[in-house]
C-alpha cells in the first residue's frame, strides 16, 4: 500500500511573480517540472485573509482578489 500525502496552496487571484500569474507559475512547475500526479485549482467565491477585509463574488463588479486553492498529492518523497 502507498502512502500519499496533499497540500494546498491558499492565493489570490490577482497575485503575481514577476508580472505572471501565481496560479499558473504553481501549476505549471507542478505539472511541468514536478510531474506530480494530480492538481486541481479551486476558486472561491468569498473569503478573507489575515487583515479580515472580506472578498465576494459581485456581479456588479470584477474582482481578482478572490481566493484560490491549489491542491495536489504525490508520493511524499516528491511533495
């Protein structure tokens, strides 16, 4: 039997690394370079950080700033 471990990476959707988007740096280093066996990306509908301002979906508005959750799982020798 294999033991399998899962981490998840908390970010907001506007977030950047050098002027790209850090959701797509993550996956895209998990996918590419790691090979790991699986990764979903959620996005949330609200949430709020450590400041405690809050961030909703609005109709009336678009926002980046809403969370998103980056999950995955391998073997632990490669998580």
């Amino acid at each position: 039997m294999k033991t399998i471990s899962m981490v998840r990476i908390y970010i907001k959707e506007g977030d950047k690394l050098e002027g790209h988007s850090l959701m797509q740096e993550i996956f895209s280093l998990l996918h590419d370079e790691h090979r790991v066996h699986g990764v979903t990306v959620f996005r949330g509908i609200a949430g709020f950080g450590a400041k405690g301002t809050v961030h909703s979906a609005d109709l009336l508005r678009m926002t980046v700033h809403l969370p998103l959750v980056l999950e995955f799982f391998d073997e632990p020798e490669t998580v």
